[in-house]
C-alpha cells in the first residue's frame, strides 16, 4: 500500500497480491527455520532426496503464490478537493467529495481483514475496494488520511470496527434527506445563487428549518427557510435593538416582551420554540436552541425579528424581509 | 473495544487484550484440570496409537514422540502467554464478569457489584499498563486484572470509567495510580488547498496573502471553537497585526485586529478579570462600540489545547465597521481593536513554504 498526498489530491494505491504475499509470508514464516534445523538434525536418516523433495515443493509453493499475485489485481483511489474516484478491477467509481459524510471500517463474517467503508449523506452505503479486506492498521490509516484531507469530523456508525483507542462518539440523530450539499444552487423567487453554508435547526415539535449562506455574485446573504415563508435576512445589534425598543439592554431571553414597535411596525410574537442546531453534516456536541419569532403583518411584505439563544450564552437578534 | 448494550440493561465491552499474571496462572490451573477429561486429549492418544506403526521403520524415528509430546506442552503455554485474546467484560445489575474464550475452552472469572470498591490503572513498567481491582471481601486487596501497552490505555481508561458510572462507584485517588490525560484536539481543518475559489480554509501556517495590496506571511494560527458549534481563526501576521475571522450563524466577519496596548482607554481595569458584569456600550476615541456578541468556547494553538473556557465579548460601532474584541487569558484582560475587511481585499493566498505534512 502506497499513500501519496500532497496539497491538492491524495493517492493510494493498493496492489492486492502484494498485501495477500504479506500475510501468508508472516503466518509462514516460522515454518522455513523448522524445517531447515530438522533437516540438520536428520540429515543422516534422510538422504539427499528429502532435501530434494524440500526444494521442489517449495517451488510448487511459489509458483501457486504467483499465479494468486496476478490474480489478485489493484485498486487506485484518488481524492481531490472536489471529487473522489475508486477505480477497482474493470469497474470505476466516483462521487463529488461534497456527499461524503464518513468514512469507516468494517468486519464481515467473511473475512479474515477490515473493509473499507464510505457514507454518503443520502446514508447510502459503498465498499470502496469491492470486497477486498486489509489490515486493520492499514485501513484505519487510509480513513484518517482521507478525514484529515476533507476536513470530514470522525463519529461512530453503528456496526464500526474500532482498531484501538477511545470509544468514538455516536453522532446526533438527524434527519439527512432535507440537505442541500454545499456548492448547489439556491434558486427562489426571492433570490438566487451558490450556497456557501448550510445550517439547520430542529425544533422540539418535529419541525425543521434551515438557514442558508448564499453568495448571489455581489454579497454574501443570509437566508431562513421555515415551513411558512423564506426569508433574506440580517444580523441585528442587540444592544442598539434593545434601546430602539425602550428596553433595558441587559434583558434576558426569558424576559422578552410579547409584542413591540421597532421602526413604525408594530410586531407580535408569532412562534416560541426550543430544539436543536447543526451547523454541519456530522456534528457530536449538542448545540441547544430557543427561539422567538416575532411578525409583523403586512400587505406587500412580511418582515420579521428572530431572536434566537444558542447554548444559553450567545444571543443573536436577526432582521428579516420577504416580498 | 466494541459497546453493545445487552436486553437485561447490562453492557457487554469487547476488547483485544493480555490476561493480566495472576489471572493467567489461574486460567493454567484451570485448564489442567480440563485436560484430563478432555476429548481433545483422547483423541491425541488414538493419533499416536496410529502413528506407530510408521515409527516402527526406523528406531531413531521413536525421538519423535517425546519431541511433538513435550511442544505440543510447551507450545500450548508460550501461545497463552503470548497471545491478545478477546477478552469479553460484562457487567450488569450485580455483577460483573470477565470472560475469555481461548481455543474452544473458556474463563470465567466473576466479581459481585457489592464486593467492588474500585478500579484503578497502575503503570507496571515502560510502556505497560494494568487495569487493577480493589476488592472488599474476604480481605481488601487488589486484584490485577488485564494489562496492555500504550495503545490499548485509552480503552482501559474508557472501560473504568464506563464501570464507575454504570455501579455509581465514588472514584477515590490512589498511590500509584496512573492519571490519565485526554488529548483534546481542535475542530478538523480540511487539508486539501483550492487553487480557484478560496476561501478562509486555504490559509495555512507559513502561507504568504495578499491582503489589501500588501504581501504578508502567517506566523501563527489560533483556533477557537465556540460553544455554539461555530468556529473563528486568528491569524497572526508577521506585523503584530492578526487578520480575525468570525463566523456567527447569521453572519461572517473578517477584520484586521491589533492589542490595545492601554485598556484603561476604553473603561477597563487590566485587574479585572470578570466579564460578566462588563458595560454593554464602550466608549473609544469618539466612538460608541456597542455588544453584539457574547461567547464562549475553547481555544487552540495548531493542535494544543491552550485554554478550556475562553469567554470573549465583541463589540461594533453602528456602521459596523470597527470592533472591539475583549477575553481573558491567563488572568490577563486583552482588548483587540479592528477595523473590517471586505473579502475581496483578500486575494491570493498561496500554499506555505515550508514541507506539509
């Protein structure tokens, strides 16, 4: 096994006869001394003809390890920062790295070796080397090797063959199907353009909503996705909010007020909930969240305050308009 | 090591280890009592009365039999020793049992949850590591239980930990006890480097950018990850300035930040090191910088963790154009002052100079 990496793409190159001559050369290896010290001992017993029988048959031997060599092939996997190619025997593979989730081992029943195994965010599961297994050491390598590379945060998946070290952590449930991968693009009405960023909140009540980064060719824009209404949205000071609204700013989240005036609209608190956030597709610490929506109703436009309390601490007030 | 929670509410860890000597010796015992009544041995005495005949042709042949009696023996013992078996640890209501399968016979070693006071990790020698078992009945003594080398430490922690909280077993310190320090290690950085499009992450250590139409090399990279899930980067020019990026989920902030060599300028006692109660609006050469951000988190240096809980208050004027970013280290109050960078006055970053690794 050979890994080549550099800044731009990762190489590995796997010669299966090769790893295969490996394994039955170390399980083999003390039977070579034995049988040299009891030809030492015996040699008067045996004449030359057992020595002979030793040679041809060790002959034998390597010619059939040969013929397994050629039949055993290679495989090449090649990792940019876009794209992942797996090419096998005869058979090629690609996919973009954007739907990558996870990499991990795994132990079949059938095999003496570790598989390597690739996640995609669709929760699809692919054997990257078809069936061929390698040592454990070697294959927790190519997997850390292939994280690091991608930036890809390493959890549990169920059934992961673990070669040694901590217990990983599992990650949180999270429904997968709603994502949008990074680099799409993002066409609403409203606006259009490539997602940058992806985050998504899940609320207590089994609802989920999601927030955007969305650069439209000039700017970088925030958007909210809810079940009711998009919206493109921007970050509010909160002290300068909390005196626009004659409040004191050292308010607290469970102090807030039902409804305000800020700028001539009148808003009234449309939604209070509390849940989760994500921030990525794998994440392992739990990020609580509450949230208040405030809406003001309107003919043309419906504009919006969200103000919502991330882990307790950070409180982050945000401006929303939609047409 | 493998955790499967089992249907009585009990867990059942699989792990790859040595037996620890005197459970070894124990197992040995075991097993000669075994090998009398075995079947395996019955049908090793049918062999040899087969095998006979042939060693009649020649009387030298006869050293055979003592030679493959006492390796087989020998061998049996040396692969006992030698060997990483799977050792299956299970605990549930009451008990806890520790069981090894080794060629078809097994061991079973049992302790009851009342009779446990705790257990510990004790360094034998270089490079080898116990898990030990102090028991209360019929007399306290410690019973040593499987051992391994640096790379399985990190599962012998986890199994004692999972044991103390599964019996609610109070931990006390004990002499000779191995303390055991996590390594934490920062949010993964993806390592491949863009050449078209990039972004923030393409900045390395020792890389050279081209920052509002000045050339200026990294010197030095600090990661914080916020409690929130978020993650900000300061990167430390070769100017004493540092280039601070700041992601929120609603927005991303890039400025050029320097220290404030006076904190008393902005209303700040340097003695001060409670943020909590800290004015919500500061006051600096004419301008109001007003909070917006209030976070805390975890800071790193490359892959060391420098800090555990590092609070840190960001303040802006109204435009949103200067900051002002406030944090404790070391009982040191620090106030960074900045002022914004639009991201298309980042230009051309270009890989680090020195070897990657």
């Amino acid at each position: 096994m050979k890994i080549i990496k550099d800044n731009q793409q990762v190489i590995i190159k796997i010669n299966w006869g090769q790893e295969y001559l490996k394994k039955i050369a170390l399980q083999t290896l003390l039977v070579f001394p034995s049988v040299f010290i009891i030809q030492l001992f015996f040699s008067g017993i045996f004449p030359f003809t057992f020595s002979a029988w030793i040679i041809i048959s060790s002959i034998l031997f390597a010619i059939a390890l040969y013929i397994q060599y050629l039949n055993y092939g290679s495989s090449n996997l090649i990792c940019t920062g876009e794209e992942l190619w797996i090419y096998n025997e005869e058979s090629r593979y690609s996919i973009p790295t954007s739907r990558i989730a996870q990499f991990y081992l795994k132990h079949t029943s059938s095999s003496s070796g570790i598989n390597v195994f690739l996640k995609t965010i669709e929760d699809s599961e692919i054997d990257c080397f078809r069936g061929n297994h390698l040592h454990p050491k070697k294959a927790l390598e190519i997997e850390n090797t292939l994280e690091k590379f991608l930036g890809i945060e390493d959890y549990y998946v169920e059934g992961e063959y673990q070669v040694a070290g901590h217990q990983k952590k599992e990650l949180q449930e999270r429904q997968l199907a709603d994502i949008q991968p990074k680099g799409d693009i993002f066409s609403t009405p409203l606006i259009e353009g490539l997602i940058e960023n992806e985050f998504q909140f899940e609320w207590n009540d089994g609802e989920i909503d999601h927030v955007y980064w969305v650069h439209d060719g000039k700017q970088l824009n925030t958007v909210y996705q809810s079940n009711l209404d998009t919206h493109i949205e921007e970050k509010l000071n909160k002290v300068l909010f909390f005196n626009k609204i004659d409040m004191d700013h050292n308010t607290r989240f469970d102090q807030l007020p039902y409804s305000f005036t800020l700028e001539g609209d009148h808003y009234r608190l449309e939604q209070d909930k509390s849940g989760l956030f994500f921030n990525k597709h794998a994440e392992k610490n739990k990020v609580h969240a509450d949230q208040k929506m405030y809406l003001s109703p309107s003919e043309h436009h419906s504009k919006t305050i969200r103000i919502c309390l991330f882990s307790k601490i950070n409180l982050e007030i945000s401006k929303g308009i939609s047409y | 090591m493998n955790i499967i929670e089992t249907r009585n509410g009990g867990y059942l860890f699989t792990l790859k280890g040595k037996l620890s000597k005197t459970l070894q010796d124990e197992y040995k015992k075991r097993l000669k009592e075994e090998e009398n009544r075995d079947e395996n041995s019955s049908f090793l005495i049918l062999m040899l009365l087969m095998i006979f005949p042939v060693v009649l042709i020649h009387p030298i042949l006869f050293s055979f039999i003592p030679i493959s009696l006492i390796s087989y023996y020998f061998g049996n013992r040396l692969y006992i020793k030698k060997k990483e078996e799977t050792i299956k640890v299970n605990i549930f209501e009451g008990s806890f049992a520790i069981n090894v399968h080794i060629n078809k016979s097994h061991f079973f070693k049992h302790f009851d949850s009342n009779n446990i006071e705790q257990l510990y990790i004790r360094k034998i020698e270089q490079n080898k590591y116990c898990l030990c078992l102090i028991i209360k009945h019929p007399i306290r003594q410690q019973i040593a239980l499987i051992t391994g080398n640096e790379d399985k430490l990190a599962e012998l922690v986890d199994l004692k930990n999972k044991i103390h909280n599964y019996f609610d077993i109070q931990e006390d310190e004990l002499e000779g006890e191995f303390n055991y320090e996590k390594l934490e290690l920062p949010k993964r950085k993806r390592q491949y480097f863009n050449l078209f499009h990039q972004d923030i992450n393409d900045i390395r250590l020792n890389s050279v950018i081209h920052l509002k139409g000045n050339d200026h090399h990294i010197t030095k990279i600090n990661q914080l990850d916020w409690k929130n899930g978020m993650v900000s980067y300061q990167f430390t020019l070769e100017t004493e300035e540092a280039l601070f990026y700041h992601s929120s989920p609603a927005e991303r902030l890039l400025f050029l930040e320097k220290e404030m060599t006076d904190i008393n300028a902005i209303g700040l006692n340097p003695c001060q090191t409670e943020l909590e109660g800290l004015d919500k609006i500061l006051y600096h050469k004419g301008t109001n910088f007003y909070q917006t951000e209030q976070n805390k988190g975890k800071l790193f240096e490359g892959k060391t963790l420098l800090h555990d809980h590092v609070l840190q208050l960001l303040y802006e004027n109204k435009e949103k154009q200067r900051f002002l970013r406030i944090f404790v280290l070391d009982g040191d109050t620090k106030a960074m002052l900045g002022e914004i960078v639009e991201e298309h006055q980042l230009q051309e970053i270009l890989p680090e100079t020195e070897e990657w690794n």
